[in-house]
C-alpha cells in the first residue's frame, strides 16, 4: 500500500501531480462502475421508457464503440445514441436516458477521503494538478462530480474522449508530457495498466492506488460474499457502501469508519424489515413491542419521513412474554403449556415469578431447583397447591393489561392491533390473542416454522421464514440481543397506581454501555440513508435480506466491528432462566455459567469465484504487451 511519506516526497520532487479520476480521487457507492447501469435500468424502467434489459445493452454498446473508429474518443451520447438505434427508441426517449445516467453516476459518486485531503493541501500549496482519465465522460461533467465530492476543480483535465487519445495506449501521456516540456510530473492513479506500466515505459514518475473493489475481491470476506454480487442494484449499494465508502475507502492507510461498519452492520438488515413494514401498510394500529421496539419505533418513524411515507398509525408498547404469559393464564392446561419451554438456571420460586407473574408467599417449594420440559411433571405436582392462587393472581394481571391495550387502541382511533417484533415464535401476540379472546396479527422480521400464533388463526408476516435458507442472523440471536439493549430490563408486569393510572414495571434498569447506545444511533442514521433509495425507486428497490444477512455474519467472523463494542455486550433473559451472557471475542463464544454457544458462521462456496480469482491473477502477472490481447478476450468470451 501506497504510503503518505513516499506521495508527499514524490510530489516534492516533482513540477506537477497528476491524478487519475474515477477510483482514484472518486469512487462509488456502487461495488462496481458498471452497477451504476443497473441503477439506470430501475430508473429508466419507474418511468416506464423501457423494456429491456439496460445494464446488459449498456455494456454491449459501449464494447462495439471501444472496436470501431471512435474507440479513442467515444462519449456518453454516443453509448447512448447507440442504445436508442440498437432498441428502436425516440430521440426524447435518448436524451432523457443520457440524463438519467448522468444522474445516476452524481447520486453515487463518493469521495477517496484520504486522498482528497491530500488533493486540497496540494491545490491550497499552488502545486500544479493535472487530471488524466480514460472515460467517455466530459472535463465539465468531471469537474461536476469533482465539485460534488468535496474537491476544488479548476484544474486542467485530459479526458480521453476530448483529446481523441487514452492513457491505455499511451498517446493520451505523450500528450501530456507535450504540454509541460521538460516538466516532472508524478501520477497517482489506480489502474496497473494504463494509470503506471504505460507512465513507466515511456519514463513517467508514477505511483499505483488501490482500487476498493478489487482490493474487497482479494480478502476472505469476499468469499462468502461472491454470490452477492451479481450486477443487482440493491446489493450492489450493500456491497459498495461497505467496500467504497466504508472498509476499503483510504488510499494512505488500513484503516476504517468503525462507526459507519457498526450503522451498516445491524442497519441494513433492519431497513429490510422498515421496507416490509411500509410495503405491507394496512388500517391497523402497530404495537412496536417493547424492548426491542425502544429501538425499532423510532427507526420506523425515520425510515418513513426519509421515504417520505406516512407511518401507519403506531405506538410503544409495553408487554414481554412473561407480562403477556402471566396475563393470559385462564386454565390450568395454560399452565401447563408454559411448563413446555425451556428453563435451565433457577428454582420455583424464580420461576412462577420469571414465568408466571406469580410471588410464593411461603418457602415450602421455593427453593426446588427446576430443569424444564425435562422434570414438567414433578414442577406440576409441586405447584399443584398454587395452581388456584395463581390463576387469580392472573385474572387480576389481565385486567389491568387489558385496560392499557383498550386505552392504546382508543388513543389510535378504535384500530385493529398488530404486533411488531423481531419474531421467531411469536409468543407475545399469541397470549395477547388469547387475553383479549380476539386475533391479533403480527409482523416479523424472523419466523420459525408453525410460530403460536397460528395455532389460534392469527395473521402472521415476516420478512424471511428460518427454514427457507441459512439465516445467519437469526442462528446467532445473542448478537442481534445485545445490538438491541434498550436502558430498562424485562417488563414484568402492567400496574394500575393509586389514581388507576396505568404503568409498566420493569427489572431494574440496565446499564447499558455507550458503545451499544452510540452503535444504535448508527442503525437509525444507515436506515435513513436507506431509505432515500427507496423514496427514489419504490418497490424496484431491493437489497436482499441473504446479502444482509451473510455481511452482518462476515463483519463478525472477520473481526471488522470494534472489539470493545462486542466485549460490552451482556444479557439477560430471565424468561428462559438465562442471565450474564458474555461474548468472548478471541474465541468467538458466547459463555453463561458452564453454558458455551458459539458463534455459527456458514462458510459459502463459489464457482463463480474462481472466475474471479483466474482474472486478478491475470491482470497482475500478465506481460504488457499481452494485457490488451486478454483484456478482449475476457470481454468477448469468458465475462
């Protein structure tokens, strides 16, 4: 890697710095160049001004302009003109894709941050700049997208389709160097080729910049992430923000925006879930249920006024499976079905207060330690004495929770009731069905197969089902537990006060660390971004959950999120008789007593990758004079 001591003495040395463009001072949002023609294809088809496949037409005309007689200095208009010909399409019809490509390439044009700031102490010092691209776009458009990234722009630009020449085939630098006799020039710039074995030749000074997307195609992590990148424009965003913008953005240094890899990391699997929630929009009142909706409720708000969507008529809502457990129990058979799941750490006395709402008054069975299903027998028999009491103890839970539901509906105007929840059983909505003797439906971003719900004719929606395909979120829920911490523990109960006013009452606070509140103002800040995407393109907008899901999976395997922000994570989950849950980062482990759950990553293979592989290898050990003769040959036949 290029270093800044080695650039600031090269440019010391030299009369005028000259820079390549498009990866080198700008990158984009996109993984690759070519991606941005599948964002003009969604574009151009929300207008309705095609029926083709635009990606796929773009780069074929612009491969037959590269092998006829305007191979040197081809522009955007003439790619474009070439498509409308191709395609049959009016002349309006051209112009306006010619203007939606231009679009496109601001709306994803991203700063090399590093090197920018290097551009500007250059530019601020009086050194000479000079700009060298190969592109079919104009010096003005360039000085645009420039200006657009924060770099001052009244500098001389040789572009390839002006000056009838390319760096490629070396005429363009003859030029240049015909411009400034006898001047030293350094150029900085990101392709092998063209950008410094050409320079070097015919004796230029110059220095080879890393280019993201080819540098994230060398790392482990792409591995698991090549089936993601297939020209799709929602995952092509994905992929670029963490490769361009993000990981890979630095010219000078390794290092990253931790902040920016943590919004992404959670964010973009949540924006799948705000999307399904505005796609699915109906008359009904959405309980965001505590204690993820501390987080969820504002992220939805967000998303909505970014999109510019009118959130559907929502609330916090305060219930938890063991408040909506306890609050449901109307028989003994309830009873007995919430011995079914599984509590390991604690006695019965913990447990009919963790499960059922309920305070032993004496200590008779109170310390009888409790393994559940496994012993549901013998905890029946032990409780038997208490079963009345506690059924009383209930109907009174359930009077006051139902007071509080009746008064959210009320305040929304009488509305039909959904839950919103991260899913995976949906306990919550199946007891508060079963207290209010009415279907309450629910939305998810995880379910499990046959969920509770659905035992009692509930509606049930989710963004993914766990067993349609690996879910690597879902398969590791301790991470999306700890991302999700909100400064209250487990709510316990719904209270009327002395004036009948209705409160929650909830474990004690948790101390929840700045780095997990820090992180969750990342999420909230990444879907708002998100959701300026789809505000632009509607239902066309798609970034997969799989995509999500498998670089969330890979940010951790690949140690990329910050260390003290997963060594901060601890959790409890009194429910199941879970408490102090801990991550251990070196060993990728989630510890609890003598309790290990390890972090499950599923490890991908591609044949496509080694396409890929095959053309880095030969783009970094082919013979100059041979370059151009493979370059073709990989565009005709094997890309």
């Amino acid at each position: 890697m290029l270093n800044i001591q080695q650039a600031k003495h090269a440019v010391e040395k030299s009369d005028i710095v000259s820079f390549d463009v498009f990866d080198t001072l700008i990158t984009r949002k996109v993984l690759h160049p070519v991606d941005v023609f599948s964002l003009v294809d969604l574009l151009a088809k929300k207008e309705s001004l095609i029926d083709f496949d635009y990606r796929k037409a773009r780069i074929q005309a612009e491969q037959n302009l590269v092998e006829s007689e305007l191979n040197n200095s081809y522009t955007l208009k003439d790619i474009i003109n070439s498509i409308g010909e191709s395609n049959g399409l009016s002349g309006q019809t051209i112009d306006r894709l010619y203007e939606l490509e231009l679009y496109a390439e601001e709306l994803v044009a991203y700063p090399r941050k590093d090197i920018r700031d290097f551009y500007i102490d250059l530019y601020n010092s009086g050194k000479k700049i000079v700009l060298v691209s190969d592109m079919y776009l104009s010096s003005e458009i360039i000085k645009h997208l420039l200006e657009k990234c924060g770099y001052p722009a009244d500098v001389d630009i040789f572009a390839s389709n002006e000056m009838g020449a390319t760096k490629h085939s070396g005429e363009l630098w003859r030029m240049v160097f015909e411009k400034f006799p006898g001047k030293k020039i350094v150029h900085f710039g990101d392709n092998r080729y063209s950008d410094y074995e050409v320079l070097k030749k015919i004796g230029g000074n110059a220095f080879l910049v890393d280019n993201p997307a080819e540098k994230f195609s060398s790392v482990k992590m792409y591995e698991n992430l090549f089936e993601h990148d297939n020209g799709e424009f929602g995952n092509s965003l994905l992929l670029g923000e963490l490769c361009n913008r993000i990981l890979f953005n630095n010219v000078f240094s390794e290092s990253y925006d931790k902040n920016a890899v943590l919004g992404l990391w959670m964010g973009s699997v949540l924006s799948c879930f705000m999307r399904s929630l505005i796609n699915n929009k109906d008359d009904s009142l959405l309980l965001f249920v505590t204690r993820e909706g501390y987080i969820l409720q504002p992220m939805y708000l967000e998303y909505c006024r970014s999109s510019g969507v009118e959130p559907q008529k929502n609330c916090l809502f305060y219930t938890s499976r063991r408040a909506s457990a306890a609050a449901s129990l109307k028989t003994v058979d309830d009873i007995e079905e919430l011995l079914d799941s599984s509590y390991v750490d604690g006695n019965i006395k913990k447990l009919l207060e963790h499960r059922f709402g309920y305070t032993l008054k004496d200590d008779k069975i109170g310390d009888i330690q409790v393994d559940l299903p496994k012993k549901k027998k013998q905890v029946l028999k032990q409780i038997a004495p208490y079963v009345e009491d506690i059924l009383t103890n209930s109907e009174k839970l359930r009077k006051v929770y139902i007071e509080y539901i009746e008064k959210c509906r009320a305040e929304a105007g009488e509305s039909d009731l959904t839950i919103v929840d991260l899913g995976y059983s949906g306990r919550a909505q199946y007891y508060l069905s079963r207290m209010l003797g009415c279907k309450v439906s629910g939305k998810y971003l995880f379910l499990n197969p046959k969920p509770y719900p659905e035992r009692i004719g509930c509606e049930c929606d989710c963004v993914a089902y766990t067993t349609d395909s690996l879910h690597p979120v879902y398969d590791n829920l301790l991470f999306l537990e700890g991302a999700l911490s909100v400064p209250y523990g487990q709510l316990r109960e719904i209270r009327a006060d002395e004036t009948g006013e209705i409160i929650p009452v909830c474990n004690e606070p948790n101390r929840i660390p700045a780095e997990v509140t820090e992180a969750q103002k990342e999420f909230i800040k990444y879907a708002s971004g998100d959701a300026k995407w789809y505000k632009l393109l509607g239902d066309f907008y798609n970034c997969t959950v799989t995509a999500t899901e498998d670089v969330w999976a890979c940010l951790i395997n690949y140690d990329y999120l910050p260390e003290s922000y997963l060594k901060s994570f601890c959790l409890d989950d009194d429910y199941f008789g879970y408490n102090n849950w801990k991550y251990n980062i070196e060993k990728k482990i989630w510890t609890f007593n003598k309790e290990v759950t390890p972090f499950v990553f599923h490890k991908k293979k591609n044949l496509g990758l080694n396409k890929q592989k095959l053309k880095n290898f030969v783009k970094y050990h082919t013979p100059s004079f041979f370059y151009e003769h493979l370059r073709l040959l990989w565009v005709k036949y094997i890309k």
